[in-house]
C-alpha cells in the first residue's frame, strides 16, 4: 500500500505571475545598487509582510536564474571563439 507522505504548511508557489514586478524591482536594484531587495520592495510600494517575502524570494530565484543563464552564453560564446570553424558555421548561418 502506497502513501504519499503527508505534507505540512502552505504549498510551494503562489501562482501569482510577478515577472513585471520582477523587472520593476530588478531596474530599481540596477540604478541603486547599494539598495537591498527588501528596501526596493518597500519602496515599490508594499507594505505586507507576506507579499515582501514572496517577492524577496521569487527575487532569489530570478537572480539565480539569470546568471544561470549569462553563464551559459559567455560559455557558449567562448567556445566559439575557441573554435574558428565553429565561428565561421554561426556567421554562415545568420
């Protein structure tokens, strides 16, 4: 007999699309860099502990995965340079 384990609290992820309040609060960090994310939160207007939080953290999340993803294309575009064929097939392609 299978159980799936019984889970506590609240389940992960709100469902609320905050990819512009993402950009806002990223824009906002850029220009005042000494500024820390629950500053820009505040200052963005919210006041409610649980939306500063779930933003701070979807926050985490968006930073992490941009250098993820900046990291993949200094990569892929050092072995481009590494690679005159591989360089010459990309300009031939675009």
């Amino acid at each position: 007999m299978l159980h799936s384990p019984i889970r506590r609290g609240r389940p992960k992820g709100t469902g609320i699309d905050d990819s512009d309040r993402m950009a806002r609060l990223d824009e906002l960090l850029r220009v005042h860099p000494e500024m820390r994310p629950t500053t820009a939160i505040r200052m963005m207007g919210y006041s409610n502990p649980s939306a500063i939080r779930r933003l701070r953290d979807k926050y985490k999340v968006f930073t992490l995965r941009t250098r993820i993803e900046l990291t993949k294309d200094i990569r892929a575009s050092a072995s481009v340079a590494a690679d005159p064929a591989l360089a010459a097939q990309q300009q031939t392609c675009r």
